[in-house]
C-alpha cells in the first residue's frame, strides 16, 4: 500500500526532496505515521512525501500532475488550508473561501477520475494562538470555516475526514498552545504526534482495507 502525503509546510518539515527512505519523511506527522506503521507491518507500506512549504491549494492543484498522479498511490492524504489565509494577511495573495472550495473540489473529482480506486483522507486545517498568529487571530480563526468546507467536500466524494482542532484545542487547553503549534501554526514534535494519532485513528477505522 502506497501512501503519499500531500500539503504545505506543515507536511513538508525538512522532507528530503531526494529520497523517500530513511530521514527522508521530515520531522513532521509524516515520519510518525511511516515510523508506527512501517514499524508493526514492513512489508505492508511504502511512503512518499510531497509537502512544500507555502503552499495554497491553488499549488497543490498546480503541481498534483507530477507529485501525486504520477506517483499512483493507493492512499492519498491532504493538509492545506492556513495558508490561503496566512497569505492573504500577510501579502494580499490569499486564495478566498469560494475560490477554496472551488478548487479544493476540482482537485479531488480530477484525481478521482484518474485514479477511481484512491482513498483520500482529508485532515481537517486548524490553528493555535502563538507568535505568527495572534496579532490576526480574528482572520486566522477564518480557518475553521474552511475546515468546515474541508468536511463538507469529504462528505461528499466519499473521502476520510481527519478532525484536528478539537484536539489541539483540548491539549492546548491543558497545557498550553506553544507545546504543540510553536508558532500557532506550525507543529512542534507533540504537535506532530498528535496529528499523527488522530490520522492513524482514522486511517485504521476507515481507510486500512
């Protein structure tokens, strides 16, 4: 089973753009999900990492010819969504919630007609208050509207939904935000893991078959 993760900064964590082995994945969830899963079953799995950083889900659609079609995974998971908004507060380049959905939907509905047998797992974008963060906190809480187009367009093509706010938001409440987004934003190694938990929980219940 191929799984090939797919998104922004927050996925691409120093991946190698060279290789797909070894250190390879990054430090980010990516590492943790080959870690566990390579781990208990060898000769199951392989993964690829396509995370770059900065991107919108305008690039994702841009660039999935070469960094997903090409590639024909059995398993493709997507993270993006806090960039459409960090972007726009901080160079006007945003990419708008109707145009986000747009595009996030023409993504989905062109690879499945490429690749009708794909498991798509959707993960949910969120946010944290922290240092890139709070000064914008009433634009970057936008995000959980897009999360919410996220599930909506999960829902609708049959695709696993992957829900991460709430959890940040528990943990976060427990024993600070800094702990798991540094930034507010971007994932320190708890932040990671918990991403990786809760995309394990649903990529065993619903995508692992």
């Amino acid at each position: 089973m191929k799984i090939l993760f797919y998104g922004d900064s927050i996925t691409d964590m120093g991946r190698s753009r060279e290789r797909d082995y070894g250190t390879g994945f990054g430090v980010g969830y990516p590492n943790f999900i080959a870690g566990k899963l390579g781990y208990e079953d060898p000769e199951k799995y392989t993964f690829i990492n396509r995370g770059i950083g900065g991107n919108r889900i305008v690039d994702l659609y841009a660039r999935i010819k070469v960094d997903v079609w090409n590639h024909e995974p059995d398993v493709l998971s997507v993270l993006i969504g806090i960039n459409d908004i960090w972007h726009e507060i901080g160079g006007k380049n945003g990419v708008d919630i109707v145009r986000f959905e747009k595009v996030y939907r023409m993504m989905i509905e062109d690879t499945l007609e490429r690749l009708p047998d794909l498991k798509i797992m959707l993960c949910e974008p969120f946010v944290l208050e922290g240092g890139a963060t709070t000064e914008h906190m009433d634009q970057f809480l936008e995000v959980k509207k897009y999360a919410a187009v996220v599930k909506k367009i999960a829902e609708d093509y049959g695709c696993v939904f992957v829900p991460l706010q709430a959890k940040f938001d528990e943990e976060a409440a427990k024993h600070g935000a800094k702990y798991y987004l540094y930034d507010g934003v971007h994932p320190d190694a708890a932040g990671a893991k918990l991403i990786a938990n809760e995309w394990l929980k649903a990529f065993r219940e619903k995508a692992d078959k």
